[in-house]
C-alpha cells in the first residue's frame, strides 16, 4: 500500500494539486477526505475526485481539525489517496436509526 496526502488550498485548483493520472490505472484505491470547510467544499472536492478517479472507492467527512504529515490543521482540506497493491478494496452502506 502507498499513501498520498494533499492539503487542498483556495488559491490552487484540486487538479494543479493532486495528479490524478497516477491513480487512473490502479483497481484499488481509497480516497479519505477530511474536510474542515464545510458540506459544500467536501462534495465540490468529492465531484471532483470521483471525475478524475471514478474506480475509487471514496469516503468523506467535514471536521474540525484536519491532520497531515503529523500537522494539524482547521478550516482545510486533507485528501489522503492509498493504492492497494494485494488488497481488494469492497464497500457497504448501512444507516443506523
């Protein structure tokens, strides 16, 4: 497995920050967001990621407090992209009442 980490910026396109062409190929990745600008930024980021890498599997969350490379951070974006190598990457849904 290799893990990728990104901290989206306002001033910088997702596309000028992440190469997406680096995971177009791979069968099995996972996208995690951690978003600590709200819903409207994590689906803008989501709509986005799921164009460039559609065979993703992706999960997403708004927080408040983001931490990449050890670092923590509020009011951002962090998308941390892993590619499995000899993993099988399989989902569900389940909504609790």
């Amino acid at each position: 497995m290799r893990t990728y980490g990104y901290t989206l910026s306002n001033n910088k396109t997702i596309e000028n920050i992440i190469d997406f062409s680096m995971f177009q190929k791979e069968a099995n990745v996972l996208v995690q967001i951690f978003c600590g600008q709200g819903y409207e930024t994590l689906k803008f980021a989501l709509d986005i990621i799921i164009k460039n890498i559609p065979n993703a599997v992706c999960i997403g969350t708004t927080t408040d407090g983001e931490i990449l490379n050890k670092k923590v951070s509020t009011l951002k974006t962090v998308v941390s992209i892993s590619v499995f190598k000899k993993t099988t990457i399989k989902t569900s849904y389940s909504q609790q009442f």
